[in-house]
C-alpha cells in the first residue's frame, strides 16, 4: 500500500503552506486569514449585484455563487447556467474580487475557464476523478471541498490527484460530514480540519454555512474557524436569504456578514495573525 | 418541498416490481433471484476467461468485470481501459451471458455503449448528476450503486433522475454504507435494501463483497440478502483472489461462489422464491 | 496494547460455540436456532397472558418482557417494576419457558434474581462496568446487547469482562448501531455479527425489532439474521401493537410471528441447520 | 410525543444561562469563561501534586483527575479508588480550587460526595438513568458528558432526568462523537455545541483532550470553543505525559497549558467576553 500514499500533499517538517493566488492580488495560505463571501446559487442580476456590493462593503476577498447547483432531486432549481456566470464575473470584475463556482462536469469545464477565477469542486464531485484529472489539467486555482462521506485521508487522496496532474494551486475546505445525529444539516469537523493542517502543505478554509445549514450558528462556527487555524472562510450572504432560491435558512443576511467581519481581526489578532488585506483596509480607513 | 419528491421510482399500493431485461434472456425484477459475478478488475485474457467459465458453470446469470476503476488514490491500478471491455464483451458473448462494467464519466459513455449490456454506475458516482442525465438518455439498462454516505431517500433521488431521464431500466444496488464501526470495510444496510424494495417499484440487488471486504462473510451475507427478499446480488469472483490487482481479500473462489449457488434454491424455496434459471437448469440435468 | 486485549471470549481454532442454558432444558448454542419472544414492556397480567400464551403456541423457546424500561425521556412509561416481573415469571412457569428481563442498575440485581431466568443487559449499559461485573458473579445465564455507539470489538470486551468475572454463559445479542441515516430507528449490522461468531466461541443472537424499528421489516430481517448464521432471535410480539405502551411499532402481531415461525425450519434446513425443539414439536405434530 | 419533551432544560426568550456554583468561589455560567483542568487519571502523590501546581500556576479554576476508570478492557488500569480521592481533595483544598471527578455507578455515589465538590457523569453513562435519579437527589453540581453515540436532543433528555429530580445545577460537557471517519479519537462537534446552548438554559464546556485524543490539536479545539462561546474547557494536563496510565497522547504539558491560558484572554477579548477570575489576577499583576 505505501506506494499509493499521497505525498505530494504532504507537508515536509517546516515546509510552508503553498501560497495561491487567486487573482486580484488575492493570495490565500500566507498567513493571513481569507473570506470567500457570496450567494449559494446565483438567481438574477439584482441578487449578485446586491450580494457582491454587501459582501465587498464588509470586507470580503472572494466572490462565490453556484452557476450550476448539484441537487439531491432533479425536480429542484438546477441553477442560471452560463448566464449566472455572467452575472458573477462582471460583479468581480467591478468590485475587483476574484470569483468562484462549481464545476459540477468535465463538459462545463471550458466554458467555466471564461469567466471565473477559481474554480470549485463540490462535495458530491470530491470522488469524481475524471474530474479532479480535467481540472488538474486547466492549472486554474480550485477549491476542493470534503465530500460529506470521506474521510480526511481520501480528501488527501482527492488532492494529490491534482497535484499529481500538475495543478498546486489547491484549497482545501472542510464543510461538514455526515454522522448519526442528524439536527444540524452536517457535523462540522473543525479538528479534522486541524489535522489536515498539520499533515498537509496545502491551506484549508472553512464553510461554516453548508456544515451547519442554520443561520445562527454560522457566525460561531466562522470565529471557531478562525481561531482553530483555519486559512479561511467560504461563507454564503444573501441580500435577502427569506425569498432565496436555495439553502437560505443558512444564509447570513449582509449586516450579520458584517458584524463577523469586524469580530475577525481582534480574534485572529489573539493567535498572532491577520485578516488578509487588513493592514491596507484600515490605512485607507485611517 | 413537496415538489421535489421523487415520486417516479415510488412503488403504488399493490404495483409489481420493474423488470429489467438485460439480454440474452436474462430478466431481473420478475420474483426470480438472479446473480451477477465475476472479477474486480478485468486483468487480462486468462483470468477474464477463468472468471467467465468458473461463474457460467456455477449458474451465474450475469458477468461483471471492471475496466475503468475508480481509486481512492491516482497511484493505484486503474483498469485495463478499452482492452478490458472487449475480453469482458467476448466472454459474454461466448457464454451467452449479458456483462456490465461501470462507467465513470460520460466521457467513457459511447465506448462503453459499443461492449456492455449493462452500465454500472458506481457508489462514489451516485451523486454525478451529470452522469446520471446522460446515461438515462442511453435507454440501456443500468445498475445503481448507493453512494457509502448517502441515504435511502437520496439513492432513490439519484434513480429517480433516471427515470425523469426517460429510462425505467433501473436496479437498485447496496452496497454497505459508512459508520463509526470500521473493523468491515463498510456496513451493509440490508434492512435499508428491504425498505427500499417496500417503497420503490424498482428492482433491488445487493452486493456483499465490497460492503464487507472480507471472503468469509461473503455467503452469509448473500444468503442473508437472499433471505431479506433481495432480486439478486452481484459477488466478486476471482480465480486466484491471492493474485488479484484489485480487492482480492473480498473475492470468492470459483469453489466458494459454486458453494454459495448450490444453497441458493433451497433457501429461497424456504421464502416461497426460485432462483433464476433454475427450472431450465434443473430440467436439463435431471 | 496486546495486554488488555479481549481473549477469554475468543474463539480457538476449530472451538465449539459455548453452550448456554436457559432452563426449562432449552440450551443457546448448540447449533439450533432458538426463538426468545415476546412484549417489549410487560403492561399489565391480561397482556403478559396474551402475548406468553402467543408466542408459546407459535414455537418460541424463551418468554421476554421488559419490567424496568430505560427511556430517554423522564417522563415516558418507566415500567411495571417487581409488579411485572411477577407476571412475566407467572407465565414463564405455566408455558414451562424460561424467562428473560432487562437489569438496569446493580441495586435492581438481587430483586431480578428472584424473578428471571436470564439477565439482559441492555444497549445504553453495555458499557456500564459496575454492572458487567456485579451480573457475572451472579453466574446466571447473561444476554449482552451491543452499544448502538460500540464497536464490534468493545463489545466483545464487554462480554470479556463477564468471562473474566467468572461467568461465561454469556449471549451476544445484536440489536442495531447508529449511522448517518435515520430512515430506520438503527442500522442493523448483521455482517458485524457474522464476524463476531467467527472471532468470539460466545452464541450471538439478533433483535430485528429494535434495529429497525418498524413491523414490515422485522420478518425479512429475522430471516436473513438466521441465513447470515446467527444462533438466534430475540423479537418483540404484542397481541395489540397498536395499543402498546412501548415500541408499538416494531411489535409483530401474532399471527405474522406465526408466519415467521413456520418460515424458519425450512430456511434453517437450506444452510444445515435446525430450529431448537423443533424435532420434539414435528414428532408431536405427526 | 409532546408530552415526553425535556422541558426543563430549555431556554425560555431571552432566559440567562444558570450559573453553577462550584466551590470556592468559582461560578460556571455567569458570562465568563472557566477552565477546569488536571490529569485524566489520579496516580499517585506526587503526579497529583504536580499537576494540580502547573494548573493552578497557569490560572485553571477547577481541578480535575479519574479515581475511578471506565476502561474497555478488564485488564486496564481501573484507577486508585478512594486513595486517589483522598490525594485529589488535598490538592484541592491546597490550591484552593473546588474538585471534580467522574462517578461510575451508584454505588460510589456517597464515598464520592466525601471528597469531590462537582460530580461528573462520564460519556459512557450518559444513558444510565439510575445514576442520573440518584445524583439528581445529591444536590451536587454536576458536569454531564455525552455519550459518544448520543443525540443533542437524548444529551437534553438526560439533563432533565437530572432537573426533574431536582438538581439544576448541571453543566454540559461536549467531548466528541463517534463518525465513520476514525482518524482522531472521536468528532468534536462544536456546532452541537453551540445549538445546545441556545436551546438550553444550562451552561456548556468543551472537552478538547478525549474528542480528539491528539495533543496537538487540544489547543486549537479549545480555543475554537471559545470563540464558538462554549462556558468554559475541560482539558488534560499530565506533568509527564509520556510516562501516565491513561490517555497520555492527549495531554497537554503544564507548558502547554500556561500557553494555551495565555492566550485565552485576548481572544474572548475579541468575542466581548473574559477570563473567569482574570480581572482578580490582572489586578494583582498590576
């Protein structure tokens, strides 16, 4: 078996976390502490511009929106398509944030590569290795999220098919696991995450909305991120979550977004680090 | 929420079971128990054709073999590709039985189309919506694995993309899910298989080699499935597991599996059920 | 580690399963298959009657009823007390079965002892020591069900504490682990039992009652309990489940445990085995 | 069902967290934030002296330390009893810090009211009511771990047993559940955390040691728990940890831990709370 390890992932004894750069001059894993910021699914133009006008206002790095939403029941909303896509990379490009969303598919891939700078590979994909093979292959930056059903040694495995494809540019994001108590959507495993630190050179954000799927718990959950290590946040904001078209019961409306964000920099600040773009942020301020 | 049932799978108060025709005569869903057999991984020509003659003259009614193998990691074997399809499809051919081999992606579809009977869409798949669309285009007839994280209700979600798809020619497979007790390689749901049978009209398989990873419970799982009115299973078979590129300590010898269908009829006779074939069989011998 | 591993309860090579007798000269392990049936909670004399008069005229070997019920709500029917293990002892002695009653805490001990013939010690105490250790040196025979958050092996260390007590007629009873999915109330591991009869000498029973939690379930899994290889059933019949303080559910009527009863022999017979007493009962029968 | 709801635990609209009072000036629940720490098992007198010196020394509030052990196996250390007791409530009175430990079975219950200010309820007796009836009349606080396959709603249920038998000063302990991934110990699940304690009245600490069972990641856990809000921590020191008889791996070094109290301060700071009894010591350092 020990010629199926993973060793690209790995982190050598004091080797750095692998610094990506997400555009902008967005740079996630030096440090400093990043939040991916937006709507789960891109609904009309006025959702994305009101959610990427909140989200950069409070201070986000990254703008997030699913273009094509994997859905448990085919008879739910699938999402906008290319025209979501649209939408989200001229908000990013107005309010100079890099932007993010799924690829659910090898076939969306080159269309995907048009308009965002980061892409995602979502939970239910995280064993899809045909995907991982494409995705590896673009050298695009990509989000690799924790299937709900994997454990932290094939979430490894998962990334070292990308690194072994070519493609270092690789964020890992726990967002909860599935286990026997079913009361929140998902278990959010912040010491699994912790030990993929340690274990691995590349940076681990949090999604604290998927793994809790309440709103009042988001905030929480994002500050434990925070203080357990973490590299980052992706984090879903609604302008309006009441009439969202999915998962707004764990949306945070933008003035809870912005009360978080004003918490992170004393937080971080108490285990010696920042909020990337912090220092530059509260010059301007001052 | 309501509008997001998957109502299509669902069995109506007194609805038979879907027969599934796989070709060369063999039905599954029609109250007989039918078995699907054969190796892992296609490896190559001698061992396709031991596996082939060893479950043929055991009574098998279908041959299974994979040749695009989905790893945990990218550094193990992944199949023999296109040269394992066309062994699998001349051992079919050669022993009158239908064969099925899992497609990963829809881009291995067409190929795929041109050597199987059966397309085999595998555990870590069951969510790839996209995959799902595509082969429910294909009208061919198709195994569903339940994903190891997912649950009864998304497995038959994922079925009922299917058959939103415009294809009814689906079976059902557990396969044994994740939970906390890790000592077995999985844990077999059989209880969730018989609920399953209860509420969807869709046949049910079972496949007790991968969901316990170990030879010796093998024939008492499948006896157990049998007994919980199961229409079938899928086993490993494997001429020499000690040799297997792929999950031999979970393959039966040709003995074993030869053992296992001699019990078969009478316990299923035991429950008021035949085992596929077997009058033919029988017929021919006495 | 090696030193506190669990080896009186193991099985040696070639060893035969430790016999266990009940009383009323029906013995657990001797390669029959024997039935302990009846109501979850002992209500009241008439229902006692009921269900004793039931189940004996059905086949079953052993009388259960539960006179002290661990509830996870304070305030849910606690249980008859010493008032039902009268009743229970009653009718165990007018149907000459033996009859078997869950102890919860070491102070009920010596109050249990004048009542039952068998001790069970139920699945939220399988992992209460100071009850472990006061049941084995009362010497009387002892079901042990698994923790539904234990693993296959805490519960044979479990058991090993009885053994090492002094007390080895011990019977493992499999009744259901917690996972991810919560359709069914557990999820009932029957490959876990196969594996605990290959590594531990001790007789291992199956609750098909409590791990899945509902009726239509309870006979496909009985008989799949006894094709996988189990020594025997522990199931819940109520003469009025609808009307049941407890567990109503899961309880068989009558007439379906009936049904089960005369499904067994045959099932039994297709693997080699036989139901206990069943012998006697067909002479007498013909 | 309804009428089966643990009521009394429950946080009415805008209700304030019961404070508990443990000796020696110590309250849990009042807003602050208290650290209860020592090692898992008492050894002897001088590791007891030891460790009770370093936690104080670093500003813990509560000494902790195991007499009696619940171990999987037989054969483990089980603990010093009453000597360790003994050697617990010296050190307690020395250092003027009110005492816990974990009580087994009832049966302990009134050696232990002689030597301990605070009873603890171990995870594997979250679910034995007779316990829970009995320390319910003893009036003591007391700290009630969840079972590791325990629900958030049956760990509610058990903390009623403990109010409706008239004791309300009852403090919750997270420590981690059990998941299909066995990477780390247990799955620490801080968001159950933090929905307990909106749900309940009661106050709620963490146990970073036992959910994850690494020394590594006990720091980051206990510092997610605090900014997640948790009352307080139940952590694991060992003057030597390499040499203890019980959890080792998971302990922290008195160097360690006086980090870990360092760094406590500042990040409440930033989530607008404190250090319980860290005015009182700044005062005196000023």
């Amino acid at each position: 078996m020990a010629s199926h390890e993973a060793t690209k992932v790995l982190r050598a004894a004091g080797e750095a976390t692998i610094q990506v750069s997400l555009g902008s001059g967005v740079t996630l894993g030096d440090g400093r502490f990043t939040v991916i910021a937006g709507p789960c699914a891109l609904e009309n133009a006025d959702q994305v511009e009101k959610s990427a006008t909140a989200v950069k206002q409070a201070g986000a790095h990254v703008l997030r929106g699913g273009a094509f939403k994997p859905r448990t029941s085919p008879y739910a909303f699938q999402g906008l398509g290319e025209m979501g896509l649209k939408l989200l990379a001229e908000q990013g490009k107005r309010h100079r944030m890099p932007v993010i969303s799924e690829v659910m598919d090898v076939s969306q891939l080159s269309l995907m590569m048009d308009y965002v700078d980061v892409l995602q590979i979502g939970a239910r994909n995280m064993h899809n290795f045909s995907l991982l093979r494409e995705v590896a292959k673009t050298q695009r930056p990509v989000v690799l999220k924790r299937g709900f059903g994997a454990t932290l040694e094939e979430w490894l495995h998962a990334a070292e098919y990308l690194l072994d494809g070519g493609n270092d540019q690789v964020i890992l994001c726990e967002r909860g696991i599935r286990s026997f108590d079913t009361t929140l959507r998902n278990t959010l495993d912040l010491a699994g995450m912790a030990w993929v630190k340690e274990r691995s050179k590349l940076p681990v954000i949090v999604d604290p909305s998927h793994s809790t799927g309440v709103r009042s718990l988001v905030i929480p959950m994002a500050l434990a991120a925070a203080a357990a290590g973490a590299d980052g946040l992706m984090v879903e904001v609604h302008p309006t979550p009441e009439t969202a078209l999915c998962d707004g019961p764990q949306a945070l409306t933008p003035a809870m977004f912005g009360s978080l964000m004003q918490t992170l920099p004393g937080l971080l600040q108490a285990t010696g680090r920042k909020l990337s773009g912090y220092e530059a942020l509260t010059a301007v301020g001052s």
